[in-house]
C-alpha cells in the first residue's frame, strides 16, 4: 500500500503555480496486479456477476479474448489511487475532491493476472473560486506488455489551498 500523504509530485510544482506545468507528465504510477479475486470483489460490490469478468471457465470458451477481463468501471476506479500514486497533487493543496470525468474511453482489456499503470498529464488549470483549482489530468492507465492503453481519460480533480 502506498503512503497517500507521501509528496510525490515533481520539484517546483506548486498549487499556485500549476498552470506553468500544464503540458508536462506529473508522473506515472507503479505496477500494480489486478487478480482474479480483485476482480471478483468489484463485481460483488457493485452487483454484476458477468461471467466476461468473473467466470473464468464460462469466458474460456466463450468471450472473445479467452480469458477473464478487469471490469471497465473497475480500471476507472482505480484513478484515484493510481494516480495519488503517480504524483498529482501539487504542493500546497490541502484539500482535493474528484470533481468529474471529461472524457474516458475503454480501449483495450485488463486480463485477470495483468499489471497496470497510470501516466499522468496535466492538461489544464481552472481557478474556481478564491482557494481553488480544478485541474485536468490527462490519464492513461497501460496494460503492462500491451500494445493499447486500456483506458485514457481527462480527470478533473478539484484542489484547495491554504484559506
């Protein structure tokens, strides 16, 4: 597990100043498995017994790739933590909220036992209000070994700073 209060974020890269960084990759996440019981505890946590993801017998010999697959939503979930992980947040926040999704696509599968990762981009910078940003970030979570990325998606992550 990772230390979420641990600074992870490129030197100089500062809430008041993170406009000058947009453009630049903020960082990208370690390896991490998504298993077959990961995968298993997502469908029974959000009530989808779909045997694409959790039957791995059932998509052997019947879904197109063979094998069991990470749901969508549940890639997207992991944003927050891959992301934190990767180094988002800019020095001095002191508050941060997921404000919302721009855009993401699904564009290639996460198989049960697969590693992935998260590149982070800062592609925008809104204030909102007097102690507020909301940034855009610019995601990619990569299959590790796979040719596609598995999701991109701009995220919005509202930031607060010293009041």
């Amino acid at each position: 597990m990772i230390d979420m209060n641990k600074n992870t974020t490129i030197p100089g890269y500062t809430l008041d100043n993170a406009e000058q960084f947009i453009g630049r990759t903020l960082g990208v996440s370690d390896w991490h498995l998504v298993d077959q019981a990961s995968i298993n505890a997502f469908g029974d946590a959000t009530c989808d017994p779909d045997p694409n993801h959790m039957d791995p017998e059932w998509a052997r010999e019947n879904n197109p790739y063979g094998f069991t697959i990470a749901f969508g939503f549940q890639t997207l979930s992991l944003l927050t933590f891959l992301c934190k992980e990767a180094g988002i947040k800019p020095t001095g926040v002191v508050e941060e909220y997921n404000y919302g999704i721009d855009s993401a696509r699904f564009i290639a599968p996460v198989p049960s036992g697969a590693r992935i990762r998260a590149k982070c981009v800062l592609k925008g910078v809104r204030v909102r209000g007097l102690h507020h940003k909301i940034l855009t970030v610019a995601v990619e979570i990569e299959v590790e070994g796979g040719e596609k990325p598995a999701l991109v998606a701009d995220w919005l992550v509202m930031c607060g700073g010293e009041k």
